[in-house]
C-alpha cells in the first residue's frame, strides 16, 4: 500500500520485535475497517481541501485585484498621456505660403469667402495641399491647411495665399522647417524639361514653381486673420487709380491685433503713406506696424518694419504686385497707439532712360530709385545710358547719403550696380559721395537687393573732366572716389578704408571761408561740418524728408541717425537732442586705478558680465535688451558660448544687482584682430527685459553717430569692478569711478604704434588713473556740453599694464561703429 509517513509515524531506525503483535482479523473485518480507514483520509483531505480552497480563492482574489488595479492605472496613465501629457508635449506649428495657379481666371466671387465659387476653389486647392503632405515624410504631423486667399496679380492667373497647420511634439518640432514644406511642394509639381518652363502639374493644378513660399508664421496672426469672433482684419479695395483711401486706427484700453488687406486693380501698384505711427519703442517686441508684399503675414515678404513712433514726416512704401498687407500690434497698453495714413493704387513705371548730358562741366539733373520719395520695393530694376557731348567729359553721380563700393565674393544687400560692365554694391551712409565713371558711354543698371524696401534714392548727375576729376589740390582714393583735401583728416572715414585718416595728427574741420570744403560736397547737404553751422547757412536744396530722415531749420532734412541723440546740437534750439530715451541718469542730480566708490543709480548703464559665475567683464547697457561689450571678452570657443554668461545689471556692489539675465546671443565684430585687438567690440542680445519699473535704475547710455570727434583734452569718466592695481589681484566689489581725458591721437600714436582708426587712448599721462583687468569691455562715458546726455565714446580694450606713467588705456572708439551697431540691433535702425 502506497502510504505516505509523517513525523509521528516514521519508522526508528532501530527497533525490538518483541513489540510487535500480530492481530488477525476476519477478512469481512478487514475490509470495513480498511474502508474505515479510507473515509477517515478522505475526510482528512476534505478539509485540507476546504482549507486548500480558502487560501486559494483568498489568493487568487487578491491577485484578481492586483490585477484589476493594474490594468485600470495602465488605462488612466495611457489615456493621461495621450490627452494631457502628449498634448502638454506637442506644440502646433503654423506655416503662411502661396503659389500662384496659372490658367484660372480671378472671379469676382472670390472676394467672398462664402461663396459657391470659393468654396468650390479652395475645396479643390484644400484637397491637393493635403495630398501632397499626407504622402510626405511630414504626413503623421500635418494637421490641416486653410485657404486665406485667392486673387488676381499683376502675373496673371490666381494666387492662392494658404496657412497650414503641423502638430508635433517639441523633439520632433525642429525638423518641420520651412525649406522642407517648400521642397516638398516644389517637389510635388511636375513640370517638363522640354518646355523650359517654372509652371508645372501639381496633382492636376497648374503651378508656376518660381511663385512658391512657404513661411514659418506665428500663431498669433494664423489665430488672428483665420479666426472667427474678434477678428480685426479689414479688405479695401482701390478702385480707381489715384484715389487716395484713408487708413486710420485708435486703440486705447485693449491689446489690438489688427490686419488690413490692400488691394488694387489688375496692373497696378499699392502705394501707402503712412502719416504717423504711436507705438511703445521697444524694437517691434511689442508694438509694430509691419508692411507685407502679400495679402498675408508671410515673414519674406515683408516690406518694412516700423518699431517706434513718428509724426514728423510721411513715409511711403510700394508694393511689388496689386495688393499689400499691414499689421498693427499693440500688446503694451499705456496710452494711445495709433496709426494714420492713406493708399492709393498707382501704375506701374519703368525705371531708367537715355541721358545726353551737357557740354559742360557740372551737375545737372537727379537720376531716382523707383517711384522715388517713396522707399523702393526689393524687387525692382532701373537702367540708365549716359552719354556725354565729348570723349574727355565722363559721368560723375553725386548721392546724398550713398556710396558705391566695388562688389567683392559677397552679395549686395542695399542695391546691385553695374556700371559699364563692372559690379558695385551700394551702401547708404551718412554723408554724401561722389562717383566718377571715367567714361563719356556709361551703361548703368541698378537693381534693388534689400531684404526689405530701402529709402529712396537720388543721385545728381553731370559731366566732369576724366583727366582732372578732383579739384585742385585733391587726390584720390584708391575705390575711385575724389576725396579733397579737407576731407583727408576732418575726423571721418571718406575712403571707407580709414587711409584718409590713418596719418592724421587731430581729427579737425577747416572751415575758413578760403577752406576747399566751403566748396566742396559738404555744403548744404544737411549735416552741419563747421562748428558755426556756416556749410548749411543759406541752402536752397530740400532733400525729400522720409521716416528715416528729421525735418530741421532752413528746411533742411537731416538723416535722423545724425540729427537726433548723436550728441551733435544739428537744430539751433536743440530739439534733435531734446527727446532721447538714452543718456540720461535719472535720479541723480548732479578703482579702477585711482578711483572711488560710486553713487547708487549714477551710471545706469554699467553691466557686469559674469562668466560661469563670476565677475569676468564689463559692459553697457544701449537700448532695451541690448549690450554693448568688448570682442576679447569672449575669445575662445567657451567664452563666445552666450549660455555660460549673465549680465547682471542696476549694481553698484557685486551680488546686489537689481535685474539678472541670461545672454540670448553675443555678436563679435566680424573684423576682430585677436593679435592688435582691432574691432574690440560685441553686442550681446539680453534673453529677458528689465521691468519698466526698473527705469530709474537702468538706462541706455546713447551711441555716438560717426560724424561725433572728441577732441584731446576732453574728460570723459571709466567705470568698472576691475583691478584697482595692475598687480592687485583682488577685484573691488564696489563699482569704481575715475575721470580720465582723451589723449590726443598723434600722442596714442607714439606711445602705441599699432593704433588703428578704430582705437583712441584715454587716461592721465601720469597714470594715476587708469583702466585695468576686470573693466574691460565697460564703458568710457563722456558727457555732451550742449544737451548733457551721455554717450559711449569707448569700451575698455587694452593697455601696456595699469596705471603706468606715459602709457594710457586703449578704448574700442565706438563712433566707428555706429552703423555696425544699427545693422544689428532693431531699435538702431
Ligand atoms: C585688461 O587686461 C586691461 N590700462 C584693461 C585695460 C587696461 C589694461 C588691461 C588699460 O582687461
């Protein structure tokens, strides 16, 4: 019998047999009792069963629920993430474009969005533009595209003015870029080599290739022009030319997002006047009014920007096809915003001519950019042919605030001139040029190359001697302008290589009567040369006043950049200077080597750049967001990375700053000479705006224009948290002060030979007071007589030691770089 043995039951090893007994029973016995013994095991495993089988459905129960809680928590976190988590992870990414549809004929009923036609249309449109980026590598993303538009053109056919929409999660965000959605739909249009042609089959729509744009755009526009309830977008019609059609807005307690669409009949141009603009100046963070070559806010069709407010002067832009798009934003409520002004529609004008000029020797007619006074769009072409009377006469062109330069490997971004066969790029700059085309045929054709629409330009036209282009007594510069005399050390870059101030001794004017300069291109031209004024006394010539120009006495435009807060007093009652938002030091009446402790809110625009953590540069604070440093601050690969840096701001005692930020993006000179620090100079770009309320505590210090001299002799103060000795490692923690003069150039000269154009030294020969390690790239601050605002006339850059007798600071001269500067920080230009 298979017997199992417990304990109590197993065997001793060792045992008596005289224990044993044999009992014999009968076999009926027996066997009852052997079934005795089963049931007695069978109610014995009963029990263990019942018992077994509590256990087990208490198990099981519990695993049951385990279970249960499992899969429901699996079902919450999954439904969590794809409502909640997903969508907190994925940001919606809007796209403008448009192409133009060749063969459709513009209906009248598409002005109507609700329309049978319309509908029908953009139905169709709708259909293709999904096809294509379903079947993309874009297709699990794409999300929607809505038609805005559809009109006529100058072109021909129809233009589909379309948004669409992606949603992908922020990993995935970056890769949405715009060149790709434009690839993909220039990809997906069949066009035919044999017929040379851009217009191509896009699933069965005829597209021209060449038109197609596909723009990254904000959200707050796609919401604003494609949403429904308070929607602020206006369409108005030119329909006659020359009627001129008034375009004004007030907003005084809300936010405003407003758009109009400007559209003119078959053929004809946009022109828009804009009378006067009130916005918050804060570089377009805020408050804009943007002008758009579309009927939609597409970024590379932007004609022009305006970030502040004006009213002294019209301005007017033209469209490059019959329609135009403005923007009006104003988030920063305080006060009235507003703009006025007006459109019409204008016909389109050939730009260029033939010209026969005169015998004889001088200027006499003007030569203009297209539909001049107004700016001029990015696309345009003009072609002039000038021809003079004899072989030995050439064309000379006198422009006002422009400079032809021979193009180099790069392209031209303000205007593409080619001048009998050679190319130029044209600049605008801040004085007036002459150009000599040493020929009596000269075929010029000039074509509009800016990003945006550029302001106008005029240029003077005339005969001069080829053998003799200069005035007695001049010479020429090596980019083939006739630079006189008097221009040659008068403080200003003429060559626009420096070589006509390189050897100078002093940068001084003369304006003596007898002077060559009385005569010369500086006369009247709206810039005041001769201290006494007597270059713009009894002038006759208006140059056309625009948004970047400022209306000043004798009616005189003058370009705002040097008119207004350049520290130069261009108006006699000063009111050029009158209303800067820089300069000031707002509540404060009024070591460095030999310094003293500062006054809190005394120089309001001090920075200290701090480098991983610590005090490493200094720097100043020019307009909101923006600093202006040193390039040798940020030399190495580690140094020029804008994450490792903070600029602290409103301190005087190092830790007690009143405004930190991060550093967004840190612009070095392109020109920066590691070896003689040439070009010592970086803008960096603040990641966040100190609050209004921090005004009396941080202020810009204002940029001097290129025509501002500072003479030896001036006294001018530095100020940083550098070394108080040169072998006083221990940095101050209060901001230090010293008054200090500028050297004159010809002694810097003979101290420092390597002194370039863009140098200037400052200090006290005796060395007591000083800049030294630790200031660099903070400010040398000068004080203007006339209207008390201080300017940034240098940046702390280098020195042979500290403090030593004979051997003054080095400072980047900052006037050098005023357009530099303008060309990257908006609210310059
Ligand atoms: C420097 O190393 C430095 N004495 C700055 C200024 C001067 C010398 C050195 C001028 O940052």
């Amino acid at each position: 019998e298979g017997k199992s043995f417990n304990a109590m039951e197993t065997f001793p090893i060792f045992f008596k047999v005289s224990n044993i007994s044999v009992y014999v029973l009968p076999i009926e016995e027996k066997l009852s009792k052997r079934r005795n013994i089963r049931k007695k095991g069978k109610k014995k495993s009963k029990l263990q069963k019942k018992q077994k089988s509590t256990l087990w459905n208490f198990w099981s129960k519990l695993t049951l629920f385990t279970l249960l809680v499992f899969i429901v928590v699996v079902i919450i976190w999954t439904l969590l993430w794809i409502f909640v988590l997903k969508r907190a992870n994925e940001d919606a990414l809007y796209f403008a474009g448009l192409f133009r549809l060749v063969n459709k004929e513009f209906v009248p009923e598409y002005r109507e969005k609700d329309s049978r036609e319309f509908i029908s249309m953009t139905q169709n449109i709708q259909h293709v533009i999904n096809a294509v980026y379903r079947a993309s590598v874009f297709s699990r993303l794409y999300k929607q595209s809505t038609i805005s538009d559809l009109s006529n053109n100058n072109n021909g056919g129809l233009l589909v003015h379309f948004w669409m929409v992606f949603i992908a999660t922020k990993a995935k965000s970056q890769f949405v870029c715009e060149d790709c959605l434009s690839a993909i739909l220039k990809n997906s249009i069949q066009t035919s080599l044999a017929n040379r042609s851009s217009v191509g089959c896009l699933l069965g729509l005829p597209v021209d290739m060449d038109s197609v744009i596909v723009n990254a755009a904000l959200r707050s526009d796609y919401i604003s022009t494609t949403g429904t309830a308070s929607n602020c977008v206006t369409n108005i019609y030119a329909e006659e030319p020359g009627q001129m059609i008034p375009l004004n807005l007030h907003a005084s307690s809300e936010r405003v997002t407003c758009h109009f669409k400007l559209i003119g009949m078959l053929g004809h141009l946009i022109r828009l006047t804009i009378i006067s603009v009130e916005v918050e100046a804060d570089g377009c963070i805020t408050d804009s009014l943007t002008i758009y070559d579309s009927l939609m806010p597409i970024r590379s069709k932007t004609l022009y920007q305006i970030c502040e407010s004006f009213n002294s002067s019209s301005v007017s832009f033209v469209s490059t096809d019959n329609a135009m798009f403005l923007t009006f934003k104003s988030i920063q409520i305080k006060g009235l915003k507003s703009f006025h002004g007006h459109f019409e529609a204008i016909s389109q004008k050939p730009c260029g001519g033939t010209i026969l000029t005169k015998g004889s020797i001088g200027f006499e007619g003007n030569i203009t950019s297209p539909y001049s006074p107004s700016f001029y769009p990015p696309k345009c072409s003009c072609s002039w042919a000038f021809k003079t009377p004899h072989s030995d006469l050439g064309i000379a062109l006198k422009f006002y605030n422009y400079v032809l330069k021979q193009k180099g490997l790069k392209g031209c971004n303000h205007g593409w001139w080619k001048i009998n066969e050679k190319m130029y790029c044209g600049y605008y700059i801040d004085h007036p040029t002459v150009f000599y085309a040493g020929s009596s045929d000269v075929n010029i054709i000039f074509h509009c190359s800016s990003k945006l629409s550029d302001p106008p330009l005029t240029a003077e036209y005339g005969s001069y001697n080829i053998s003799k282009p200069c005035p007695t007594g001049d010479f020429t510069c090596s980019t083939g302008l006739c630079i006189s005399q008097s221009q040659h050390c008068n403080g200003l870059d003429d060559c626009f290589d420096e070589s006509d101030e390189l050897t100078c001794s002093i940068a001084v004017k003369d304006c003596s009567a007898s002077s060559p300069l009385k005569q010369s291109y500086f006369t009247c031209d709206g810039i005041k040369d001769c201290e006494d004024g007597s270059d713009e006394l009894n002038c006759t010539n208006v140059v056309p006043c625009n948004v970047i120009t400022y209306k000043c006495r004798n009616g005189l435009c003058i370009a705002k950049r040097n008119a207004k807060c350049d520290g130069i007093l261009d108006c006699a009652d000063g009111s050029d200077e009158s209303s800067c938002g820089c300069g000031i030091k707002p509540g404060v009446q009024s070591r460095i080597i030999g310094g003293s402790d500062v006054e809190d809110g005394e120089w309001p625009w001090q920075v200290s750049l701090h480098f991983s953590g610590s005090a490493y540069c200094g720097a100043s604070v020019i307009s909101k967001g923006w600093l202006v440093s040193a390039a040798h601050c940020f030399r190495d690969d580690r140094l020029s990375d804008p994450r490792l840096w903070t600029a602290h701001l409103g301190m005087r005692v190092q830790g007690n700053a009143i405004f930190i930020s991060e550093i967004k993006r840190i612009i070095v000179h392109e020109y920066y000479n590691t070896q003689n620090f040439d070009y010592d100079i970086a803008l960096l770009q603040l990641r966040s705006l100190w609050p209004e309320a921090m005004n009396s505590v941080i202020q810009p210090i204002c940029v001097p224009s290129s025509q501002q001299v500072l003479r030896g002799g001036e006294k001018c103060w530095v100020t940083g948290w550098g070394q108080r000795q040169e072998t006083d490692y221990k940095d101050p923690t209060t901001l230090q002060k010293a008054e200090i003069e500028i050297i004159n150039q010809t002694l810097c000269h003979s101290t420092y030979e390597f002194i370039t154009p863009r140098m200037l030294c400052a200090g006290l020969l005796s060395g007591k007071r000083d800049a030294c390690k630790g200031d660099s790239g903070g400010p040398l601050s000068c004080q203007m007589k006339g209207s008390g605002r201080w300017f940034l006339n240098g940046i702390v850059s280098w020195g042979y030691g500290c403090g030593r007798p004979n051997f003054p600071g080095v400072y980047t001269k900052v006037s050098k770089f005023s357009s530099w500067i303008e060309k990257h920080v908006p609210t310059f230009s």
